[in-house]
C-alpha cells in the first residue's frame, strides 16, 4: 500500500511500457476498438493507471484517475474529427527513467512517459503520429482550395443566362452539384484511417 502510494507521489506510477501485439486483447481499450468495422490497433501504451491505445482509426485513451482507483473514464478521438498536432519527443536524459511524448489531439493535449527501454518503439510512434498531423495540415489546404474553386465556379455559372432554363431550375442545379462536389472532396481531403501509415513506420 505505501509503496503505490509512494509511487504515484513521485509520479512513478505514470511511466507506461508498450504492450507487445500478443497481449493486445488482455487489455481494457481492446474491448472498445470497433473491431467489426475494421479497426484494428496498432500501438499500445499502459501506465498504471491509463491505457493508450492507438488504432488505424483513432486514439482510444482508458483514463484512470490513479493507480489506486478502479474507476475509469473511456475517451475516443478519431482522426477525421480531432486532428493530430503539435507532436513532440523529449528523449531520456543520462539519469532519467523514461522517454515523453506530447501531441495535440483535437484541443486536447496529451503527454505520455514511456519507459525509455522502449525508446525505439516510441521513435516509430512519433513517426507515424508526425505524418498524420503532416498529412492533415496538407488535406485542409487542399479541401480549402477545393472550396474556394467551388465558390468561383458557382458564380460564373451564375452569370451565365439561359432561355431554356429557369432560375429555379439553375438554382436546384448548381445547389445538387455543389453538394455532390463538396461530399466528393471531403470523402477525399478528411481521412478516416491511417493504416497505410501505421503499416509503413510501425510494422516495418
């Protein structure tokens, strides 16, 4: 009892290890993956009290108050809706016991310590978390050019008159092409899964 609580004074506690592929399904975040859709995780870290676990699809975090308490408060952040920044590695000093990650996800910032015998592995983490947040910023430019060229298209469209055509008729038109488009490029500029990455810096 006092050395856990001594632990969690010091922040010991906090200092995750990476779950090896084998023991993914012994965890608590493994029963909230959406396995039947085609999630799959690719990377897990468990702290005494938290788990990490990061899908082709989104970062499920199992958040315990502390290492004492049983009690925990499931949160999800899928990439198509809570975008990746900000990602950071401060890397083991010569006495140091571990290796820290911080990124932004959403609005919500994260900073995880791992031991710093899985160094390697959080090199690849970081990797991978640095080409979506990449990936991103490079999607919303091209969606915000996307629409940009939507809205300019839409108004020389609209000088254009016809005898044949009604504005109603022109109006219901440009409207349906406007929202096939803007369905089209969002379908194609906000990525809802990431397997290609993971595949490429963590299962090499």
């Amino acid at each position: 009892m006092f050395k856990k609580m001594a632990a969690d004074a010091l922040g010991l506690s906090d200092i995750g290890v990476v779950v090896p592929k084998a023991d993914f399904d012994k965890t608590e975040a493994d029963d909230f993956v959406m396995h039947e859709s085609g999630e799959v995780i690719y990377f897990l870290i468990k702290t005494k009290s938290d788990e990490y676990c990061f899908t082709n699809k989104a970062l499920i975090h199992v958040d315990g108050q502390n290492a004492m308490s049983k009690k925990r408060m499931l949160r999800r952040y899928d990439y198509a809706y809570h975008p990746i920044t900000n990602v950071a590695l401060e890397t083991a000093g010569t006495i140091d016991l571990d290796v820290e990650i911080k990124f932004t996800i959403g609005d919500v910032p994260l900073s995880i310590d791992i031991h710093k015998k899985f160094a390697t592995d959080i090199k690849d983490l970081y990797k991978v978390l640095h080409a979506i947040s990449i990936e991103g910023k490079e999607n919303e430019k091209k969606f915000d050019i996307a629409q940009a060229s939507l809205s300019y298209a839409a108004q020389s469209i609209g000088r254009i008159s016809s005898q044949d055509v009604t504005p109603a008729e022109s109006f219901e038109a440009i409207t349906r092409f406007s929202t096939d488009w803007m369905i089209e490029q969002k379908d194609k500029y906000v990525r809802k899964d990431f397997s290609d990455l993971f595949d490429l810096y963590i299962n090499k």
